[in-house]
C-alpha cells in the first residue's frame, strides 16, 4: 500500500536552485520533494567521473564570487580547489590570452606598456565613431577597439548567439574583464574555485535527508503530487504549454573524447574565435582540477538555436524575449502556490553564484 503524503513544497529541478531552496526549507522544518526528468541530479552543474577525471557533463563550470556569504554558504557543502580561470583564444594560427589584458595587446599589437595600449584602443574607437552604444558590437568596439572586437569577439559572439553582434544586447559583452594590467584572470571576483571531489558531491551534499526522485517529469506527475507550493526550474514558457509562444534559447552540443595522451591542449579552456570554426570552445578537463592521469577528456562545444526537443542552457535575452517573458510572469502572478525559480524559470543569465543567492532571498521571502 502507497503512504499518501502532501508537501510543504514540491521542487521541479534538482539543479542549484532547488537544491539550494530544499536544503533550506528542510532545515527550517518544511517537507520537501525535489523532482527532476533527468537520471541525476545536479542539472548543469552535474560532473560525471571518467578515468578519474571530474568531466563537466554540461559545460565548464568555474564558481566565482564577491560576495562573502555566498562563498561561505558553498563551502559547507564542499571544498574548493585555488584554480584561476585563465582562458585562451585561438585566432586562425594566433593565440592570445584572455580576458583582455597587456598580454593580448602585447601579442596583438607588439607592444609593451599600458600607455601604448590605451592609445591604440581609444585611437580605434575614436575612428569608429561611435556616441552612445546601442547594441553588443558597438559596446565592444567603445571598449577595446576595432582589431580585438575583429580576431577575438565578433567570430565567436555571432558563433555563440547565432546572432549578428549588432542584434545583441551590449550587457552580454560587459561579462569580460578588461585590464591593462599582464594579469590573465578571466574573473573580477573575490573568490574562485572549482570544488575539489565534484560539483556533483556539492549537491548530493546540498540534498543529505530530502527525498528525490530522478526520471521523473513534472508534467506526467503533477496531479500525482500534492504539494502547498511548487517551485518550478524549468522554461517558464514550457510551464504554461508556449501559450503566448516560445521564449528563444541557445541550445548546445557537447562532443567529448577520451584522448591517450596525458595533455592535449595544456589549458583547461581554449576559445575559437574565428567564424569558421565550427565549435565555440575545447574544454580539458583534468585542468581544473590539476589532474595527473595517463590519459585525458576533451570536450567541443557547439552552440546551435533551441528547438522543441533540444536542451535549452542560455536564455537570449533581447528586447522580443524579455517582453515575451514579462507576460509569462503576468501569467504566473496569477497562480496562487507557484514559484518560478533558476536561469530557465526566470528566464536570466544568471551565474552559479547568483543562483543561489536568488534562492536563498526566495526562501527568505517565503518566510516572511
Ligand atoms: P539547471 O541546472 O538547468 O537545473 C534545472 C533542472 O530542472 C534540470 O536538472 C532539469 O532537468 C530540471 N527540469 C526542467 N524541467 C523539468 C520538468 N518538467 N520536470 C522535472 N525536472 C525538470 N555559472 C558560473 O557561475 N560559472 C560558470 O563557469 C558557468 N559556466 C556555464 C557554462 C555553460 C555552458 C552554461 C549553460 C551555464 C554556465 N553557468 C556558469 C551557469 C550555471 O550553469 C547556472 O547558473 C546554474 O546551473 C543554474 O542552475 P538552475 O538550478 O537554475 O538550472
Ligand atoms: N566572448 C567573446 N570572445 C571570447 C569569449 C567570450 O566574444 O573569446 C563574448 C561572447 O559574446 C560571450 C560573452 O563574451 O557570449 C560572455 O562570455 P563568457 O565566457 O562569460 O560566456 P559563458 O561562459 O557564459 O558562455
């Protein structure tokens, strides 16, 4: 005989967000049912072992954060390698670190000082003449210039997005760090790490004592489960059956080999940036965590537009999506006992880091 059992909160996604939002309502006395369609958990931050190796099934995941709570509330679920994310970027038979930095300029231009790097640049941005940036190519080219946005931005931008850079919002673009300093950090922030035994170990710490059940879809189970409130981490669109149409997302294509050498590209990520090439990047594992194994895992990232079936990771958000989604939220403000929560559900860009802290302010709001 099946014990009948009602929830204080059914959580659709054991990703981040809602693991983060059961680990907290558990530990303040919530019943709690966490869900997910997938055969694991940890959504995209999920790393599978392959020969040791720590693989991002996903993509590559670097945590990094300013804010101090956020990395305080992280490391009680795990510990954290010092790895720096220090990408390079490989331009025909060029290669430049990133982010933009005295190395790329001394690589690019053959020179040597911050000063002769700020009169190139703002001597290229006064040639293009540009006001007030309108759009993601015209905030690149006001930034560093014509020759960087060329070799190093617009190739892999238009790859990435499937979109002209003059098509895309300028905050996308803001993400990089640009110094004129010979410092290779691809991050600002405070804190960085990659957790030493997996992000999967993370979150099965994170969900210690809360039921899951994996293979399981929302929508064949929904008026299985009862639940007071249902915190949903999917595609808000999805939620509400695409009524007023589909929200555009970036759809990946991960191609991964296992290689018998013990060091394929000595980095742990490589950016393409020419357009010609048809992968955005070539991830190397072991790097992250300065592994010493025999052998190696490469991954070829391919990014291509969402269609139904496909695996949605990146929301566009230009003005068309974030008008689209303002009325799916409309639509959810409507429903009593209903939570959207996550980069699908509020339909952002957000960052691991962000993530949670979105979660942790939703658990506080839920408890006022
Ligand atoms: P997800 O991890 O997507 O979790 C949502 C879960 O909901 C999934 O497991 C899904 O299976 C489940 N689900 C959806 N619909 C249903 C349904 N109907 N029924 C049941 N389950 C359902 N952030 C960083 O901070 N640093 C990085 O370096 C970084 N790199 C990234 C690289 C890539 C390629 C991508 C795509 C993202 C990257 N991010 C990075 C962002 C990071 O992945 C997200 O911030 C984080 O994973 C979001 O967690 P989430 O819980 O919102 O969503
Ligand atoms: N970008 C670029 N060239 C690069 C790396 C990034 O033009 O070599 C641009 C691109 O538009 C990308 C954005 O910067 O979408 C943000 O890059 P980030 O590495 O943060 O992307 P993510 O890790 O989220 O895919």
């Amino acid at each position: 005989m099946e014990i009948y059992m009602k929830y204080d909160y059914l959580i659709v996604g054991a990703g981040l967000f809602g693991a983060v939002f059961a680990r907290e309502m558990t530990d303040l006395g919530r019943k709690c049912l966490v869900i997910d369609k997938r055969d694991h958990i940890a959504g995209n931050i999920y790393t599978e072992e392959i020969d040791g190796i720590h693989v991002h099934r996903y993509g590559a995941h670097i945590f990094h954060t300013s804010d101090k709570k956020i990395w305080e509330y992280v490391n009680q679920f795990t510990e954290f390698n010092q790895y720096i994310n220090s990408p390079v970027a490989v331009y025909g038979d060029e290669l430049y670190n990133l982010p933009f930095n005295m190395n790329t300029f001394s690589r690019m231009w053959g020179i040597r000082t911050p000063a002769q790097a700020k009169e190139i640049i703002e001597r290229q941005i006064r040639e293009a003449g540009i006001a007030e940036p309108a759009n993601l190519e015209e905030q690149a080219i006001s930034l560093v210039g014509t020759d960087v946005y060329e070799k190093l931005i617009k190739g892999y931008t238009q790859k990435q997005w499937g979109r002209k850079c003059t098509e895309l919002p300028a905050f996308i673009i803001k993400r990089l760090p640009l110094r004129f300093t010979y410092d290779n950090n691809y991050f600002n922030d405070r804190y960085q790490g990659i957790p030493i035994d997996g992000y999967t170990r993370m979150v099965e710490r994170m969900l210690e004592g809360i039921e899951v059940r994996l293979d399981t879809d929302y929508f064949r189970v929904r008026h299985e489960i009862e639940a007071d409130t249902t915190v949903y981490t999917g595609p808000i669109d999805e939620y509400f059956d695409y009524s007023l149409g589909h929200l555009q997302y970036r759809s990946l294509r991960f191609e991964t080999e296992k290689m018998e050498c013990e060091n394929y590209q000595g980095n742990a990520v490589v950016n393409y940036t020419a357009a010609d090439v048809p992968y955005t990047r070539i991830i190397e594992h072991k790097h992250f965590t300065f592994g010493k194994q025999p052998v190696t895992v490469i991954t070829r990232e391919y990014s291509s537009e969402w269609k139904p079936g496909d695996e949605p990771y990146y929301p566009v958000n230009d003005s068309r999506n974030t008008e689209l989604y303002r009325k799916y939220q409309e639509l959810a403000g409507q429903e009593q006992g209903l939570i959207f929560g996550g980069r699908l559900g509020q339909y952002q860009y957000f960052d691991m880091d962000k993530v949670i802290a979105s979660a942790l302010s939703c658990v506080q709001s839920q408890n006022k």
